[in-house]
C-alpha cells in the first residue's frame, strides 16, 4: 500500500515538473517570455511556418469541402470541377496542395533542429512526444488525403501501401499472421480500395485526424508556452529578445514572406506538373495499373528502401525508429549537442539523398540484379 | 452686369489685393509672416485638426494646380475610366479630411478660453470662407459627377482668360450655381490672403529638409534626465506605432489579397452552355462506370458462371481484362493449342495490375514494382519482387446453346476437347464452382 501510493506521488512530481500549470498566466506567458539569441536562432521559426502551413491547410481544406464530393462515381470529376471551373478554385486546390508538401518539410526541419538543439531536455519530455505525435498525425493526413482526387496515382498508390501491411504477415508466427490482413481490411472497409475506403478516408481526413490534430497540437503549444524557449546551445550569448512583441512580428513577418511565395508558387505552378498526366486521369478500375506509380516525395525515404532491401529489415527499421523517436528525451539525456548535431546531419543527409537521388539510386540497384 | 463683376471685377481685385498686399506685408511687417501657431495654447484638438486639413488641402490645391496648368496631360489621364474614379475618390477624400480639420478647428476657437484671447475676426473670417470653399467644392464633386474630367475642359480657357487679361466671362456664365460660388468665394479668399494667417502658406522651411538635425541639451541634470526619459518614450512609441501601421497595413492587404481570391470561390461559376454540358456528360459517364461496376458485382453474386468473351476475339499477345468472381481483375489469352489461359491480373506483390502486352518471351509485365510473369505457368521471373505466381482461373467453353463442352478448373485438369468450330464460335465463361 505504502508502496503504491509512492509511485503515484513519483508520477505525480515527473507531471508537475513536466507541466507547470503554475506558470500558466500572462505575466510568465507573455510578458517574461524571451528567446535566446544565438547562431541557431533561425531556427526558432520553424515550428510557427508548420503551424502557418496547417492553418493554410486547414482554410483551403475547408474550402475544397465545399465542392468536394466522396464518391467513387463523383470525387474525380468534383476535383476537376474545382481546378477547371470554380472560381479561384485551381488557386485554392493548388495551395493545399502546395501547403501540404511545405508543411511536411518545415515539420521535418523543426523535428531535426529540435532535436540538434537538446530541446527535448528535461522538462520538455511532453513536447517532444506531441511533436512526434503531430509528425505521425501529418503523415496521416498525407496518407488518406492522397486518396481523394481518386484518380489512377492516388488509388494505386493507397492499393500498394494497404498490401504493403499484408505482407507484415509472414513475419508473425502462428494465428497473429493473418493479423495485418484483418488490419488492412479493417482500414479498407472492403477486400479492395474502393468506396468504402474512400468514405473512411475522406472521414479521418476531414474530421477525425483535425480533432486529434487540434487536441496534441493544443497539448504541444501549450508546453512551450510553460516552459519557454529552450536554451538552443552549450554556452549561450546570454542575449535575448522579448518574445512580444518583438520575436512575434518578426516571426509574422516571416509568414507574411512565406505566404506570399506559396501564394505566388500556388499561382503560376501546378503541383501535379511534376508527374506525367496519365496518372492523374481518373481511375480505371478496369485498366492496368499505369507506370510510374510512386507515393508523394515525403514518403520516398520509406518507400525507396522497401523498394530495395528484404521487408523485414524494413519492418524493423520502421519499428526501431517509431519507438527511438518516441524515446528519444531518455535516450540521448546523457548526449551532447555535438553528437546530437552530427546524429541530424546524419539523418538530413540520409532524408535528402533518398527524396532527391532515390529514382537513380533505385535504377542502380535494380541494374545491378 | 453682376456677372461682369463677380467673374471679371473680383478676380482682378483679387489678384491685385494678394501681389500687392503680400509684398507690402513682407516689406513692413516681415516677422508677421507666421501661421500664429497656437499649438502651446492647445495641441490635443489641434493634432486632429491641422494634420487632415493640411494633408487634403495640399492634395487637392495640387490637383487643381496640374489640372489647369496642363489640361492637355491631365485630360489625356483622365480619359482612363480607372484612373478618374481613383482621381475622383482621393478626391472626395481629401476634401472630408479637409471638412473634418476646419471644422475642428473652427470649434477649438470657439469652445478654449486660452484661444479666443488670440483670436483675430479674419481667424475666424479665413476658416469660414475656407469652409465654405471646401463645402462648395464638395458640392460640386457630389453633384456635378467627374469634375475632374470636364473641369479641365470648360473652366480652364475662364481661367486662362483672366490670366491673359482677356477675361471672357461668356465661358463661365451658364455653370452651374455651386461652381459660380467655387469661383467667388476663391476670389474672395485670395483677396483676403495676405491680411490673414494664411500668409504661412509662401513661406515654406525648405531648409528644415536639409538643415543638420538639432540635439537639445539641458544643462540641468534633472530635466535632461526627464527629456531623455521623455525622448526614450517617445521613440519607443513611435516604433510601437511603425509596427502597428506595418502589421495593420499589412494585414489589410493580405486580406485584400485573399479575399478577394476566397470570396469567389463561392461565387457562381462562369461556364458557357457547352461547358455546362460537357461537365454533365463527364459527370453522367462516371456515374454509368460505376453503375456498370456494380452491375458487374450483382451478377457475379446471382450467376452460376459469367460471360468472358467469345473464343474468337482472343489473343495470345494481347489479354483481354475481364473482373473475376472476387471483383479482382483478371486476363484472358490464348494459348498455341486454341484452349484459353485465364490469369488473375491482380500483382501477388503489392495488388496492382498487370499489363495486358505480352512479351516476346510470353510474359506480362507489372509496372509497379517491375515483375515478370509467364502466361503459361504464371510464375515470376527470376529477380522480380513478387514471389508468388499469378493463380490460373477455372473456365468451361459454350456452344451457341449454352451446352458446356469443355471445361477446366484453377488446378489446370481439363475435361473435354476443342474443335475447329467451337474454336470460331465458342464462348469462354468462368464459372462460380472454380472459384
């Protein structure tokens, strides 16, 4: 007894530490609260542009829902509609577009600068875990939100990452192996991709995950509010500025930039115009399935080593990542920022080769069999 | 006889009132050529006052200034329906801040005890007649539609008579009553121009542009000490004010930017009656795909065995794609002997589908992740990323009578043989009990 009630004050003290509720008015939120100066400073911006580019997300989102219809019959030809005849609507559908792939960037750059600068130190265990949960949530969105154009990429590219689930299935010993084909129906709603899937899709895409989204966001936010700015470096200048007013027009100022060149990209460049037209005909459930079926860019650091090596050790590295990500305030406590440095360039480096060299490097290994 | 007067007396009054009363008073009375500030009498209404007269007056005395001066480019400009309503609204503008100054500034003399000690009847006289020039203008402009356009036109040659001393007073007088009154009490003002405070007006600081800006150092520690605390406000206030103007600002243009994108969105669409109809079809075609894709599905749940296609239309390097009992798409060929081959198209990798071209080696390819498949036994080729073989479907063969002549099932045992005329008018179906 005395034991347990032990534990529960332990668990008590880690939340109290971790979630300082005390501190949560405005003299500590907003007017004590400053920013460090420092050479890593730029990076202080990166979680506000995610956040800008969710916002954009979730107003163009918004708007594409009114003329955006889930049905296998109409959700291609009510995309068209938008692009071609709705008013402005090629600009709206084209800064969504646009605003998702930025969003997933920022989110990637804000993860590894984060994590180069130990700001996921103790007490910041929380915000750490909400950001990875946000990174999953927005590759959810990415993942379901492919699906709605419904046209050839968009469905075969979701028929490759369902089956991909199934094929986990070799790997679990006895009964569990039919496991991942449950799981894989259960997400399709029927035994292909079809109408049920796309309503499951537009349902999570639409609401559930913006719920969710909105709720660790909230949590996240909240915690950097507590806790402040962290200290970003191993011997700080000592200079500050005052978060407001001056760090936030700095950093609406940099919005304002930011918009305007997604505006302008948005205008004058459709994101589809870096695939071939024919998979963006609708789909054809008839037809062969077109060449070049690829998932967006984001997803080519996953997809181009499940291309090329046994999917186990895809399995595992998928595994070992997700939980490392999840641990990572316990596992690397005791490291310094030099070697959480050169662990980020490790990892940028690796995410940009795969997402810019991973055709050519795939056509290399695929020549040497 | 009036109109000789008011439209050719008055202006030479005027103009001889304002030469020679201005250079009189800048001989006698030099030091008189101020604006008698009163700012340290009271400087709260007068922020509101001075700062929007000054600003709309000076605007619109530079319109009239361009607008006569040079009828020709001001004419040309304001053939440009845009650029006349942008004219016309700063226009309008200016003159309500200018409404707004007087009319503080006539109130302010009235109502402050410290002010009406200095206040001279030609104070008052200069605002009213002021007033009043502003209130006819406005007149004008409200009532008399595009001043700016035919302005130019009709009262510059009036105008430019007075100047040439050859006053033609034929030109103004069937103008309208407001723009008479535009024109006297102008004459009444300039005549009264250089016995009043207007005088400031010709004496600009020019040199205040360019002059070395001035330090103000107390001697004493305790007031320098207050001024700068003072200055450090001032300037903090200031940036504080930049960064509203430039958020504000800014704000507002982008949601000029955007609503105007966002709110047209909602907007009805545009489309021409053949865009209408093309998007009906479109629309009308889909929904008949799905339709047929349903019906495809009812008849696979009612039917014994379906329909594939006749053995005739059958190939043996080109698959015909037909949808199996499982909804799954499959192909069908043909093989040397005439029997059909019936493949599942869905790839045992990842589920796309396979291609229907046959290679010169007998293999279909899937393009996905780039397998090989042999139509005979519908292994993979060595290297491809799917392991397992396409499953061969079951088939029975028709004749005209719907008899079943040959059949066999997804194990590959056949029952029956073909003939040369089953081979021209055969019908190949799949059947429910292979499946």
């Amino acid at each position: 007894m005395e034991d347990k009630k032990n534990k529960f004050q332990i668990f008590l003290e880690f939340m109290r530490e971790r979630l300082p509720l005390q501190k949560m008015n405005f003299e500590t939120m907003v007017q004590k609260k400053e920013v460090p100066i420092h050479r890593m400073s730029w990076a202080y911006y990166l979680g506000g542009l995610t956040l800008l580019f969710f916002i954009i997300q979730l107003v163009t989102g918004t708007l594409l829902l009114f003329y955006y219809q889930s049905t296998v019959s109409d959700a291609y030809v009510s995309v068209e509609f938008i692009t071609l005849y709705v008013k402005s609507g090629f600009l709206i559908r084209n800064l969504h577009t646009w605003s998702s792939s930025c969003m997933i960037f920022c989110l990637l750059a804000h993860m590894i600068t984060t994590f180069a600068m130990k700001a996921f130190d103790r007490p910041r265990e929380i915000t750490w875990i909400t950001g990875v949960l946000l990174l999953m949530l927005t590759f959810a969105f990415g993942f379901t939100g492919y699906l709605l154009p419904w046209h050839q990429i968009a469905v075969n590219a979701t028929k490759v990452v369902l089956q991909s689930i199934e094929m986990v299935g070799q790997y679990l010993p006895g009964s569990l192996s039919t496991f991942p084909t449950y799981l894989k129906e259960l997400i399709q709603g029927e035994t292909s991709v079809g109408q049920a899937t796309l309503s499951r899709f537009t349902a999570l895409h639409v609401v559930i995950l913006p719920l969710l989204f909105f709720g660790v966001l909230g949590l996240h936010l909240l915690s950097v509010q507590l806790h402040g700015m962290s200290q970003g470096v191993d011997k700080p200048t000592g200079k500050k500025e005052k978060f407001f007013p001056i760090f936030i027009i700095k950093d609406f100022w940099v919005w304002g930039c930011v918009f305007l060149g997604v505006f302008i990209l948005a205008q004058c460049l459709p994101f589809e115009s870096f695939s071939a037209y024919p998979l963006f005909e609708a789909y054809n459930s008839l037809g062969s399935t077109p060449d070049g079926i690829k998932p967006e860019w984001y997803f080519y650091f996953i997809y181009y080593p499940l291309e090329m090596l046994p999917f186990w050790v895809i399995m595992i590295g998928q595994v070992v990542a997700g939980v490392g990500l999840i641990l990572t305030p316990w596992i690397f406590k005791h490291t310094s920022r030099k070697v959480l440095g050169m662990i980020a360039w490790l990892v940028t480096a690796y995410l940009v080769i795969i997402t810019v060299f991973g055709p050519q490097i795939y056509e290399v290994v695929k020549g040497a069999h | 006889m009036f109109d000789q007067f008011m439209f050719v007396g008055l202006p030479y009054v005027a103009l001889f009132s304002f030469i020679v009363g201005s250079i009189v008073r800048y001989r006698c009375r030099q030091f008189s050529y101020s604006s008698l500030s009163t700012q340290f009498l009271e400087d709260r209404w007068l922020a509101w006052a001075s700062f929007p007269w000054h600003v709309g007056i000076l605007i619109i005395l530079m319109g009239h200034l361009v607008a006569f001066a040079m009828p020709g480019l001001w004419s040309s400009l304001m053939s440009v329906p845009l650029f006349l309503l942008v004219v016309e609204a700063i226009g309008v503008l200016c003159s309500f801040l200018c409404l707004m100054g007087l009319i503080i500034l006539l109130v302010r003399r009235f109502v402050d005890a410290k002010l009406q000690a200095v206040t001279s009847y030609l104070d008052i006289i200069a605002l009213i007649i002021l007033l009043f020039q502003v209130c006819s203008g406005l007149s004008i402009a409200l009532m008399h539609r595009w001043g700016a356009a035919w302005a130019p036109g009709a009262l510059g040659p009036y105008l430019h008579s007075i100047f040439l001393l050859k006053p033609d007073v034929s030109l103004v007088v069937d103008m309208p009553v407001f723009v008479k009154l535009h024109i006297m009490s102008a004459c009444v003002l300039i005549m009264f121009f250089p016995f009043t405070r207007l005088v400031h007006a010709l004496s600009l600081p020019f040199q205040y542009f360019v002059r070395a800006p001035q330090k103000v150092v107390w001697t004493n520690t305790r007031a320098q000490a207050r001024f700068e605390k003072k200055e450090k406000y001032e300037h903090e206030r200031r940036l504080f004010l930049k960064a509203a103007v430039g958020v504000g600002s800014s704000i507002i243009l982008l949601s000029l930017g955007t609503l105007d994108k966002f709110l047209s969105y909602f907007l009805k669409q545009d489309t021409t009656n053949s865009e209408q109809s093309h998007i009906l079809a479109k629309k009308l075609q889909h929904l008949k795909q799905s339709a047929a894709e349903r019906e495809l599905e009812l008849e696979r749940m009612r039917q014994s065995s379906i329909f594939v296609a006749n053995l005739s239309e059958l190939s043996r390097d080109r698959g015909k794609y037909f949808i199996d009992y499982l909804m799954r798409p499959a192909l069908a060929f043909i093989d040397e002997e005439g029997y059909p081959i019936l493949l599942s198209a869905k790839c045992t990798h990842l589920g796309c589908t396979v291609g229907q071209n046959v290679d010169k080696d007998g293999r279909i390819l899937c393009p996905c992740h780039i397998s090989y498949f042999s139509i005979k036994t519908g292994e993979p080729s060595e290297g491809s990323p799917a392991k397992e073989p396409l499953p061969h479907l079951g088939w029975e063969i028709r004749d005209g009578q719907g008899n079943i002549l040959v059949e066999q099932d997804s194990a590959g045992s056949r029952k029956g043989t073909l003939d040369e005329a089953l081979k021209n008018n055969g019908k190949l179906y799949i059947a429910k009990r292979f499946s």
